[in-house]
C-alpha cells in the first residue's frame, strides 16, 4: 500500500482532481492519502472531500488530515505538492507593486517580479519539505511539484537538496489537445516531441502515427480570425520563431519583451486581439486577468466542493490529463507511461546551462523517471530559453544564499521588466516588494 502526501491539500481544485485520478488507478485503490495545509478550515473541507470520493467508489483507500508537515510525509513514498505560499494577499501585492513601476503583468507566477518572488517565497517552503522527506519519509521518496515557479523551484530543489523530484504541468497535454483539433485529426492519432523549459517548450515535431506533419495543417488554421483571436500571442511567437509554444497567450506574453511595453501597448494592441471568449480566465491579456481569475474563482469553487461532497453534485468519473497519478502507477506497476517531465539538465539540452531545470519527454516505469535526450534543439529556441534561465539562475542564488544583490539582478535581468523599467525603478521596486514580503523571506531576515 503506497502512502502519499498532499502537501498544499487547501488547494481543494488540485486536491479534489488528483485524489480522483489517484483512486481511479486500480493499482492505486487501496493507497492511504494524507493531506497536509495550514488551513484547518480548508483542509478539512478536502478531507471530507476525497473521503467522499473513497466512499462513492466504496474502495479501501484511507484518507488522513493534519496540520504537521512532518506527520504527513512520515512513511510517504510519494510528496505532491499544490501550495501557494502567501496565498492571494501575496499574489495581489506581486502584480500591483510592479503595475506601478510600468511592470504589467497578465499572471506573474512564473517570470518577471511576480514569478521572481513567488520563487523567493516558495523555496525556503520546498527545501524545509526536502528535509523533512529525508528524516521521515519513505527511502525511496519522490517529490511531484506542481507549484510554480515550476523551472526555479526545482532547480532550487536539486542544487540545495538533491531530492529525486520531477516537476508537472499540464501545459502540454492541453497544448497537444488544442493542436489536434486545430489541425482536424484524432488526438490519439497524434504524436509530438516537445522540449524547453516550463512554460516556454515547444513542439519541435506535430504529426499523425503514419508520419505526416501537421504544422501545415496548424499554420492554415491560425491564419482563421477565431483560431488567432483565441491565441494571438502563441500564434505571433510560431510565425516569428517557426514553433509552437506550450503556455497559453496570457502566460506567453510575460516571457519575452515584445509583447506587454507600456500599459497602452497591453490594452490597445494586445487585449483587442483576443476575440475568442476561450480565453476568458487570463481576462484576455489584461495586467492581473489571472489574479482576478482566482479572486473570483474562490466562492465557485467553495460551492462547487460542499455539493460535491453533499452529494448534490457528481465526483470526477475519469482520469484527467494531470499527469501525477500516472507516474505513481507506473513506478508501482512497472507499466510504462510517457510524460513532460521538468528534471535537472544533465546534457538533455546541450545548448542550455548544465543544471537547470528542462521540460523534456520522460519515461517512467518502476525504474523510475528517466528522461529522454534532445539531439537537435533550433538555436532561436534555445535564445529564448535562456533569456528565461538567466532570470532563474539568480533566483536560486538569492533564494539558497539569501543574496538580497541576487534579487535586484533577476529582476533587472527579466526580459519584460528590463523592456520598461529603468535599474533604479527595479531596485525600489524589488525593496517595495521586500519589506511587503518580509515574512515570507526568512532567508533575508
């Protein structure tokens, strides 16, 4: 019987979907689940949630609640993690800080000022859970992150601590889902190579099983107005760089310069190319369409969660496209699965920094997670890449070390922030944001 944490189990959307998946994996049903948060209120209501989904399947898995860190991952051979440290009060300060300063971000959990903190934030959390896996946990622990700053935070994870993790996200399964039917083909007859980093990999191959390329078919559909209204930044980014990228055109647009210059070039050029209401939860493009996302999204979800377990409402019937549950039944089994996986660059991208943290295809089995090495990697690609990287680099540095220099530097390195922000605008900025923070940075008190 396999235990696994849940550790950030408050998040009840994470929580509710991945217990389903979990328990919907017969190798899985007779797992012991124990959900950890800081919220008692929260983690109770996720409690009774996936006790709920145990009950209606009437299978053997066991489900457990607390608030010790350490109790939940005591005997855990597998640490999934959902958490948000700061939580939206944090959040909040991350896009209205920077917005002042010319800084305008559409989701900010990943780059720019946003993302820089939120790892700032995030890793003393992730390295305090590394240790307790290493005290307490199973011998054979594996951490499965899915917190965000997925690339920083993981590479935070092996240069301090070493611990076998891998980092998820589901950016590419709902890319290649789109993909296919942009191009008018079954998704199961799809197959892609996909590689970069998180949130900004690209599908270097889109074909059907019998070898034939689909990006013709991909480049005719993007020049349709609903197609290209639905994703504007995504399709401008493949007609420049000649490939497709995983992150939807919200994310998408933070991560380079061209896109989000002055408040003006966001609300004028950028927000009215969006026409699809498909990408209504990212408000379109709009600074802080994310936030506002979550902000509203807190009394659906709370309603959505007491019927479920009321039982007025209906508990996930199949498996989702998450792939945390997968790789749990592949090393328990010995099946094999392929997933992204988010790993430490060993030579798998040859033209990106040894050690950083790579989004690349992995098999996994009862052997483990092992990934699969990109021979040709198109330097444009590459570029972009590690205008990205540089940023993360300095994050680690700052967030290990507790190099307040680090931080003004990652910022002034951001390729969005360093397009419209002066260095001494970033530095008083970057303090505005220190003293807000302040007690979530222990590593700089």
């Amino acid at each position: 019987m396999a235990k696994i944490a849940l550790i950030g189990a408050g998040s009840v959307v994470f929580t509710r979907n991945l217990c389903s998946d979990i328990l919907l994996a017969p190798a899985l049903r007779d797992c012991e689940i124990a959900l950890m948060d800081i919220d008692p209120a929260r983690l109770e209501t996720a409690r009774q949630l996936v006790q709920t989904i145990i009950d209606k399947r009437g299978l053997p898995a066991t489900v457990t609640a607390t608030t010790d860190r350490r109790t939940a991952v005591t005997g855990a051979r597998y640490v999934i993690t959902t958490f948000q440290q700061g939580g939206l009060t944090a959040y909040q300060q991350d896009i209205d800080i920077p917005q002042r300063y010319g800084v305008e971000q559409c989701v900010g959990d990943t780059l720019g000022p946003g993302g820089v903190f939120r790892a700032l934030r995030t890793i003393p959390v992730l390295l305090g859970l590394c240790d307790d896996m290493a005290a307490v946990g199973h011998r054979d622990a594996l951490l499965l992150n899915y917190v965000n700053p997925m690339a920083a935070n993981c590479w935070a994870v092996d240069s301090a601590r070493g611990t076998p993790h891998v980092g998820l996200c589901h950016s590419v399964q709902g890319t290649s889902e789109m993909l296919a039917k942009w191009a008018g083909v079954a998704y199961d007859d799809v197959v892609y190579h996909c590689a970069g980093i998180n949130h900004q990999a690209f599908f270097l191959r889109f074909e059907t099983r019998d070898g034939r390329d689909l990006y013709p078919a991909i480049r005719a559909a993007a020049q349709t107005a609903t197609i290209y209204g639905s994703e504007p930044v995504r399709i401008d980014l493949m007609r420049h760089f000649g490939y497709f990228v995983t992150e939807s055109s919200g994310h998408a647009s933070e991560y380079s310069p061209y896109f989000r210059k002055t408040a003006a070039m966001v609300n004028e050029q950028l927000v009215p190319k969006f026409t699809s209401p498909d990408d209504h939860w990212f408000d379109n493009g709009r600074t802080g369409g994310y936030l506002r996302h979550c902000l509203e999204r807190e009394v659906k979800v709370a309603d959505e969660r007491q019927a479920m377990i009321a039982g007025a409402r209906d508990i996930p019937s199949i498996r989702s496209h998450e792939y945390g549950s997968h790789i749990i039944e592949a090393i328990e089994t010995n099946i094999p699965t392929r997933i992204n996986g988010n790993i430490p660059n060993r030579g798998l991208i040859t033209s990106l920094p040894n050690g950083c943290c790579v989004e690349v295809p992995c098999l996994v089995d009862g052997n483990g997670i092992q990934a699969t090495p990109i021979a040709h990697y198109p330097a444009q690609l590459a570029g972009l890449n590690r205008t990205n990287i540089n940023v993360q680099e300095l994050i680690v540095q700052a967030a290990i070390k507790g190099d307040r220099e680090a931080v003004y530097h990652a910022v002034m390195l951001d390729p969005l922030t360093s397009a419209v922000a002066t260095l001494d605008q970033i530095r008083s900025m970057v303090d505005e944001l220190m003293a807000v923070q302040a007690r979530w940075l222990p590593q700089f008190n």
